[in-house]
C-alpha cells in the first residue's frame, strides 16, 4: 500500500529533477526503486527486524519535502555545533544551506563537496562509488534512500592526508519537513594512510512527524583512520532509519559511535567489512531513551580476513515505557584465522515498564579465533549506590550520579574531545544533576 | 560522653547470621582495632556501622552521639560524621574527584544546617587535603577511582576522609594490598587528621598497619563475636601467635 504511495512520487520525482544528471543516475535510481517496490518494508518476520515493527512508517504516506525557504538560522543552530570552529556542512530539510556551512579550517587537499556538486563535477568518482557499499539489492531502505537522494556530502582523503579538525554534517528537519521523507547520503573515501573524523548529526529543530532515511558509506584504503560520530537527536515524534556501512581494506581503523536521544521510532544499521589483515572496527554507541521511544541498534561486523579485530561497547539507559534492542552481528570467515573480537551491551532500566530485546549473534566459521561477547541488564548497582551514600549524598543524587557515570564509560570511547564534553553535558543534563563546574 | 556504644549486635545476611553478638563502646579520641581471621565477620560490622544495606540487624543496637543510628539511611549516617573508607572502593566514570567531593561535603554541611560552599573555595580546601596523602592535585580533575590502582584507591579513601572530617572513621580492610609506602601514607594521613574529639576503628587482618596507626584497645573477632580485647600488645602477640589458640579458647 505505502510501497504504491512511493511509486507515484517516484515518477513524479523522476520527471522532476530526479532523472536528470548523467545517465547512469537514474538507470540507479530505477533499479534502487525496483528492489525497494520488490523488497517492501520488512516485518517482525524478517530477522533483522523482529524486535522492531516499521509498521508505523510504512503506513505513513510521507511527502516530499516542499520547496519553502528553510527558517531555520545560526542561532537555531547553536546549541547543536558541538565546536562552531568544526568544519561545517548543514542541510536543512535535506538541501545543502551554504550560509549555514563553514569550511574555514579544512587542506587544501582535501574535496569536500556537496552530492549534487560532484556529480556535475565528479561524475566518475561518484559512479564508482556510490551505492558501491551500501547493499540496496537486500536492504529496502538503503535502496529507498537510493532511490530517492537528492542531495548529501562527499568526502575525499587523498594518500597521507591527516585531517586536524572535525568535519560535522548536520542535517536539519526545520518546521517545512513535517510529515515529509528526508534521505541524507554520504559518501567518504579515505586514501591510503589519510586520517579524519566525521560527525553527522541529526537534529530536529521544529520539524514533526517526518521521515529520516540515511545511509552514509565509507571506503577505508590501506592504513586509513576514520572516526565516524553519528549523533541523533531527531524531533520526539520523528523516524529515523539509517545505514552505516563501511569497508576496510589493511591496517585500517573505523571507529564508529551512535548516540541516540531523538525520534519516536528510530533503527541504526551500523555495519563494517574487515576485508584485509590489520583491520580494526570499532563501534560503539549510546541510546538514552523516554516515554515510549524505541530505539533498535542492528551492528554487523564481517570477519573477512586474517588477523582482523572488532571492538564493540554500547550502553543503553531506559526509562518510562521506552524499549531498546540491540542486536551485534558477527560473522567470521573461514579465512579469518586469528579474528579477535569483543562485543558488550549494557542497558540499565530505570524504570519497571522500559524494555530491552539484546541478541548477540555470531557465526564463526574458522577455528582459530578469540570472540567474547556479554550483556548486562539490570538496575543500578547496589554497593556503587551505597558508596555514595555512605559519603552523605542523598539517594536521588547518587541515583543521577551513578546513570550519568553509567553513559559516560561509553562517551569515553569518543575521541574528539569536544564532541564526548558536550554529549557528556547532555547526559548531565538528562539525569538532572546540578551543573557541574 | 561515648561516641559509639554498640550492644550485643547481631546481623544476618541472606538468613545467614554474620554478626553474633558483638558489643562496644568507643569515646572520642580512641583508636581501636578489630582484627580477626577471614571470614570472623570483621568486614560485615565495618559495613553496618555506615548502613550497608545487604545485611539486616536482627539484634542489639548501635547507638552514635547518644541516639540510635539503626533506622537511619547510609548517608544519615554519613551527615552525622560517620564515614567508612572502603576495602574495595568503587569506580564512578565522568564523575570528577572534586565534582564527587564537593557534592558530597555540601550534602553533609546542608544537613548540618550549614551554608553550601562554592567550587572555588572548595578547590583551595581541596589543594590543602591532597598534602595530607601526598596526592598529585591532577587527581582532582580525574574520575573517581576511574583506572586507578589499587594503592591509589586507597589512597583517595583517605582524601575524602581528610575533605570530609568525620566524628568516626572506619577503615575496613585499607591496609590490605598496599605496598610498604603507600601504607605509610595511607597511616600518616589517618593519623593527621587524629583529634581529641574524634575516633578511629581500623579494621585489619594483619598486625602490619599498626605499626603506624597505633591502637588504644585491640580486639579480636572470630565466628562474628568478640573473643578478646586487650592493649596494642595483643596485636603483637597475634601477629606472633597467630588466630588458632584464641579461637580454641573461644569454643571451648
């Protein structure tokens, strides 16, 4: 019924913008949008969705975002810069905002452009890549995404690049986007030996009721660094589906970290191969969830290649009726001999009716490998909450306290300092602690 | 007047009883050391002075300043001048050292009925304590306990101690896992803060750390009960002795 609805804006976008640029574009966009209309939405009866139901946006007819001005400015935007010195590039609603952007601090070497830019400019590097990572035969919204992008942000690393400053991408739903589908799309390339960190946030700022739809793909070339922050603080009542998919060839790190706090509905698909020996990913994430939020992390790391490591912290504070899943995905190859890899999940229920769905799930196929994984549920600790009291701190304080403390041993793993303060302080924030000093 | 007087204290965890009739009486100015061997129940009546809540008091009472403290919450206790220095204090990430502090001395001086002292003048009290331990003042910017080691966490027990002046200490267990310098100052910290008006209970399983906090009274626990008191020399007769000819003469 809702895939209908997608057919008809998909040939009114077609004929509108969306089939033009080289011919390859929308020879992609067609096929993407053929295996979304073949796929549909998944249901709890797919695997990878059985804790998370998408009903409520599949039969929600989400528009196109209309092509009003965007209201929103820099001071709406303030409180969500993290670092106002950060390498800046804004969307709102999905279109690229220059006179919100700022690229003040970025090489000379490094090409930063918008999508819509390096397909009138690029046109080669972009068919190479895009949708190269991401898997739009087999993930319907990825190839919905696909079907549908407009615009987004491409990053080039060239060999030995060594990025200082953050780059943060910030996509705003401003009040235009309400009820409307947004697909952000990101493509970044880190040459040989090349070192960056990526944040993209997510951020609601009066929108209400729409659609988010990421996906956001990352090439590592031998040796490269890649940070990857995705910071989502969505509308209260928004949707939020994205997919992170990343490709490691040797001797490379990803480090990826998903925060969420926003929308009603929200699935983040974090996935990375570890395709060459030295390979290392690193994700890790946060979810604070209220009311009756439902936050679904799906982590997938592939083993694909001897002596290849993953390391994998995320931490969960439910409170209210809210309900958290978190499912880590682990396949190791036969090939991958020597596989080290760790996964934790931790989720602290701060009241009687949150929930948490935890599936590790690994799929070992060589013999000699080291694997762990652990889940904790529960409630605060008694001995951390008697430690305190016992130093004249009240219950309610040490209760904040001892949460506060319980996310931050997850916003340690951030590297950008900046970026852990202020999530740090949020969370300060959240748990109602008195300013700190 | 007694400081702490506790009579024929019993507790249980788990229905299990752990503490059979223990009574004693503190006055202020008193060191007093409770020894024993593992298990003797030395660490369970540490812990129930300060209102550990895994053990319940099934008899007897512990009476503080002239009033019972039984029903009264661990940090209560704490505002009251009660303070327990940890065997095994616990790591609190994000949480700064002074952030922790600070909360914790406002709290008591609130109840107290005194005004909150700011973060500034807090940090020059702060500055003042680290001496007392020999402290590297970074460690006040740090997450408490945060990666510490074992002697440092000790260590830190003794600073909160120093911030937050309690009436009654009690060490449960500092001494153990410390090397020889961290112990001496762990104890030289302990006994600078010594005052006519306040008490120390050192818990220990070893004779070692009395050499340098040196006890007005000893007494011995075993089976949750106390089978001897005596001197400071009867930590010495214990450390050459050993337990096993007090606790023949206890179930005989």
């Amino acid at each position: 019924m809702s895939v209908m609805s997608y057919r008809d804006q998909f040939a009114a976008f077609s004929s509108n913008g969306g089939g033009a640029g080289p011919a390859w574009l929308p020879a992609l966009r067609q096929r993407a949008f053929d295996r979304f209309s073949a796929l549909g939405f998944p249901t709890t009866r797919d695997e990878d969705f059985h804790y998370t139901s998408v009903a409520a946006i599949a039969e929600t007819t989400f528009k196109p975002v209309r092509g009003t001005e965007p209201t929103t400015d820099l001071t709406a935007l303030a409180p969500y810069l993290v670092d106002a010195g950060f390498n800046r590039l804004v969307f709102v609603n999905g279109r690229f905002a220059r006179e919100l952007s700022s690229f003040a601090a970025l090489p000379v070497e490094v090409s930063i452009t918008t999508l819509t830019d390096a397909i009138a400019n690029d046109a080669g590097f972009v068919q190479e890549h895009l949708a190269s990572l991401a898997d739009i035969d087999g993930n319907a919204f990825a190839a919905l995404n696909t079907a549908f992008v407009t615009d987004g942000v491409v990053v080039r690393l060239p060999a030995d690049c060594v990025v200082d400053t953050p780059l943060h991408i910030m996509w705003v739903a401003d009040s235009a986007a309400s009820g409307a589908s947004i697909f952000p799309r990101v493509l970044i390339a880190a040459g040989r030996h090349s070192k960056m960190a990526v944040i993209e946030s997510f951020v609601g700022l009066g929108g209400s009721g729409y659609l988010t739809n990421a996906v956001t793909e990352v090439r590592l070339d031998d040796g490269a660094y890649i940070e990857h922050y995705k910071v989502q603080r969505e509308a209260t009542d928004a949707y939020h589906v994205a997919t992170v998919q990343a490709m490691q060839a040797k001797d490379t790190v990803f480090h990826q970290f998903s925060y969420a706090t926003g929308a009603r509905l929200s699935r983040s698909n974090i996935y990375t191969k570890l395709g060459a020996p030295g390979g290392e990913g690193r994700l890790n994430g946060l979810y604070m969830l209220a009311g009756d939020q439902h936050c679904d992390h799906q982590t997938y790391v592939h083993h694909a290649d001897e002596h290849t490591a993953s390391r994998e912290l995320y931490k969960g504070i439910l409170d209210d009726s809210s309900r958290g899943v978190f499912n880590g995905k682990v396949l190791v190859d036969p090939i991958a001999q020597k596989t080290d890899g760790k996964q934790t999940n931790h989720a602290l229920l701060l009241s009687d009716t949150a929930k948490i769905d935890s599936k590790p799930q690994l799929e070992i196929f060589a013999d000699d490998v080291r694997c762990t994984h652990g889940a904790t549920v529960g409630r605060l600790d008694d001995t951390l909450l008697f430690y305190l009291k016992s130093r004249g701190i009240g219950k309610e304080t040490a209760r904040a306290l001892l949460t506060y403390a319980f996310a931050c041993e997850a916003l340690d793993t951030i590297e950008v300092d900046a970026l852990r303060e202020s999530l740090e302080a949020l969370a300060f924030e959240q748990f109602n602690v008195a300013t700190v000093s | 007047m007694t400081l702490l007087s506790v009579t024929d204290l019993h507790a249980t965890v788990a229905d299990t009883e752990i503490l059979k009739g223990i009574s004693l009486t503190v006055n202020p100015g008193e060191v007093h050391a409770i020894m024993g061997p593992n298990g003797s129940g030395k660490s369970t009546f540490a812990q129930i002075l300060a209102g550990h809540p895994a053990y319940e008091v099934t008899g007897g009472d512990i009476v503080y300043k002239g009033e019972s403290i039984l029903e009264d919450e661990p940090e209560v206790r704490a505002q009251k001048g009660i303070f327990l220095a940890f065997q095994y204090p616990v790591e609190i990430p994000g949480v700064t050292n002074a952030y922790f502090l600070r909360s914790a001395y406002n709290e008591i001086r609130k109840a107290n009925g005194q005004e909150e002292i700011d973060p500034m003048d807090f940090l020059d009290i702060m500055a003042e304590k680290l001496k007392i331990v020999d402290m590297d003042p970074a460690m006040v910017n740090r997450a408490v306990n945060s990666g510490f080691s074992g002697g440092a966490k000790k260590r830190n027990e003794i600073l909160q101690m120093a911030v937050l002046e309690p009436t009654l200490a009690i060490l449960d267990e500092t001494d153990s896992g410390l090397d020889i310098d961290a112990l001496r100052i762990v104890a030289e910290g302990v006994n600078k803060l010594k005052r006519a008006d306040r008490s120390t209970i050192v818990v220990t399983h070893y004779q070692r750390l009395l050499n340098y906090i040196v006890p007005d009274f000893v007494h011995v626990l075993a089976d949750g009960r106390i089978v001897k008191s005596g001197g400071k020399d009867l930590a010495l007769e214990l450390e050459a002795k050993g337990y096993d000819w007090l606790l023949e003469g206890a179930s005989a």
